[in-house]
C-alpha cells in the first residue's frame, strides 16, 4: 500500500463505491471507520464536522468522500475522492442497465421486475421515515412531510424549489417564535 | 434495444447537462429521485412511468447511490453511454463546488440566524417528495396479494425495525421474484401505470 495520501484515499473510498448498497447512508459507518480509526487522518470530532457539512450540500448526500478528499488535499483530493466513490458504482449500473433494457419483455424480466418493484417502493418509504428519524421525533417534522406530500398529491407539478423553500421558511418562521 | 415510446427526436445533451445540473445544485435535502421523476416522466416525458420504475428498482438493487445510478440509468435511455457519462457529471458538478465552499465557510454559515433551522425544514420537505414518489411506486405495484405483502414486509423491516438491508433482500427479493413468476407470463402487453 502506498505512503501517499491520495493513493491511499481512493484505497479507502474506491471498494465503499460497490458496498453502498441502499444508498449514501450505507457508507457512513465504513468510512468513519477507516478515515478515523484505521488511518486516523481526522480525529472523531473533525470527522462529524465533515459529516454536518456533507448534510447541508445539496445532492446526491454521499458529497462527505470529496469533503474528505478536499481536506487531505486539496481540488486534486476532492476530485479523486468524488470518482473514487461515485465512478465503480455507476459504470456497473451503466452496464446492468444496457443488460436489463436488452432482456426487456422477457418472462424472467418481467418477473424480476415485478418482483423487486414492491421491495423498491418499500426501501423509498423507508429511506423517508430513516431521514425523518434523524431529525429526531419532532412532530414538526413528521407534519412537514406528510403536508408537503399532500400537497404534492394535490398538486403533482408543484416546483420543487418552491416546496423546498416553503419548508425552510416554516421551520424558520417556528424556530423563531418557540425559540 | 427497446425503442422507447417517448422522445422521438434525440434529447440534446446540453438539456440533459443542464436539467442534472440543477437538480444537483438545488436539490438540498435530498428527494432527488422524486424530483427526477418530475423532469423527466411528468414535464418532459423522456421516459414512460413504467420505464423509470423499471430503472428504479435496478437502482435500488445495485450497489451506488440511488440518485447517481438513476442518472446513468436515465442518460442511457435518452442518449445512451455519452448521455450516461453527461448526466452524472452534470448531477455532480453543483454539489462538488458547494461542499467545498461549504467546507470553507461552514464555521460563518452555522452561526447564521436560523441556518440549521432552514435545512431542517427543506430536509423533512424533501422527505415529503419522497413520500409521494414512494406512494406513487407503491400504487403501480400493489396490484398483486404477493406485491402487497412483499411492500409492506420491506417496509415493516427496515423503516420500522431498522434491520440490515443485505439480509432483508436476501430473503425478500427471491420470494417476491418467484411469486412474480407464474404472472410473469402474461405480462407482454401490460399498459403503462
């Protein structure tokens, strides 16, 4: 294994790429462990501040790895980190899918298809009741989204960015008067 | 290849680049899936209902973020590998400037009046998108017993009880296939949901 910080990195995030199965979240524990245990590059609390961070960029919320990377070092470091973890992961999805499309009508396509859609759909909602959980048991919080799914239903065009920033100016408005 | 029913005439790439783009950059909170169903199946109908779910559960199923494999798997039907490679650079570009100037800043940001407050409200907001694509999927494939209970296993397992995702797959998508399998049959000329 090289000495050198970069090698090293992309060592680390690269095999995280093909493990985060379920999405972001699935990486969080692995990486902790690796960048602070294992190569103590951050101590505990210099990884949580990367972590709180990564969760106020918008995206695909797995932007932790190039935070990472950019702290090490630097662009270069952010740039390796970023394809480090996002390039393994999407070139076996590009392939998967060329595979998927090309068997479409199939018998076993279609019964793979049908199978894993309820499995799908029940890891969506999960993934909102996980994220939901994380803010803690704030009734607030569980009335945003449902009211913000509501109404989506009501109105299924609604512009996202209108939603998102009608939801930041509730908890605003909320923190303010509740202090 | 299956020809796709929508887009007759090739979705330029720079539309491609720039619809990633801004969902990547404005997508704080996450709900990037929701949002991509939005540009994609109801504004710009790129893609059929029934071919984006078709393309999420791969991308449920697959290792990766759901939101990136879901950008390969909607630039390949669009405009295959380049329109692979486009999306995900684009879904990434935005992030990948602001996560570092937001690194660079963060101490001045978190002592902003009502900072943690704002991306609380947009994090649970976005949750409600998930919420409404979650129940969108689950309307077009709960037309089974087997479907149904699959959903709600999945559900119970881990949004309620938080159990590891590998095992509960393990167990559940073989299940769900073969119970699929006897209906898989007539399946050849299913409408779009």
């Amino acid at each position: 294994m090289s000495d050198h910080p970069l090698i090293s990195l992309i060592i680390v995030v690269a095999p995280l790429s093909l493990l985060a199965i379920g999405g972001a979240s699935a990486i969080y524990a692995p990486l902790q462990h690796q960048v602070v245990d294992v190569y103590q590059w951050f101590s505990g609390r210099e990884y949580l501040e990367l972590f709180a961070i990564a969760r106020v960029t918008p995206g695909p919320g797995s932007m932790l790895a190039t935070i990472i990377g950019w702290r090490m070092a630097g662009l270069a470091g952010a740039l390796a980190a970023t394809l480090a973890l996002y390039v393994p992961s999407t070139t076996l999805c590009f392939f998967a899918a060329r595979i998927w499309n090309r068997y479409r009508g199939s018998r076993w396509h279609s019964a793979i298809e049908s199978g894993l859609r309820p499995i799908a759909a029940g890891l969506m909602i999960s993934g909102g009741v996980t994220i939901l959980r994380v803010e803690g048991s704030n009734p607030l919080a569980w009335a945003m989204a449902l009211g913000a799914c509501a109404l989506l239903i009501w109105r299924p065009l609604l512009h996202p960015m209108i939603l998102l920033a009608g939801g930041a100016v509730v908890f605003v408005a909320v923190h303010a008067v509740t202090g | 290849m299956q020809k796709p029913a929508t887009s007759p005439t090739p979705v330029p790439l720079f539309a491609l680049y720039k619809l990633f783009f801004a969902v990547g950059l404005f997508s704080f909170g996450g709900g990037l899936t929701a949002w991509f169903h939005r540009e994609v199946v109801l504004v710009r109908q790129w893609m059929t209902d029934e071919e984006f779910f078709s393309g999420y559960s791969l991308a449920q199923v697959l290792p990766g973020v759901n939101s990136t494999n879901m950008a390969v798997y909607i630039g390949q039907h669009v405009r295959g590998a380049i329109g692979s490679v486009t999306a995900l650079a684009a879904l990434l570009t935005g992030p990948f400037v602001v996560v570092i100037v937001a690194a660079v800043t963060y101490n001045r940001l978190v002592e902003l009046p009502g900072f943690s407050a704002a991306m609380a409200g947009i994090a649970t907001t976005a949750v409600g998108m998930i919420f409404r694509l979650g129940m969108a999927s689950a309307k077009a494939s709960v037309r089974h017993v087997p479907s149904v209970l699959v959903l709600i296993a999945t559900f119970v397992a881990i949004g309620l009880l938080q159990w590891p995702l590998m095992p509960v797959l393990a167990v559940l998508a073989p299940l769900s296939i073969a119970a699929a399998w006897p209906r898989a049959a007539d399946r050849t000329d299913t409408p779009a949901a």
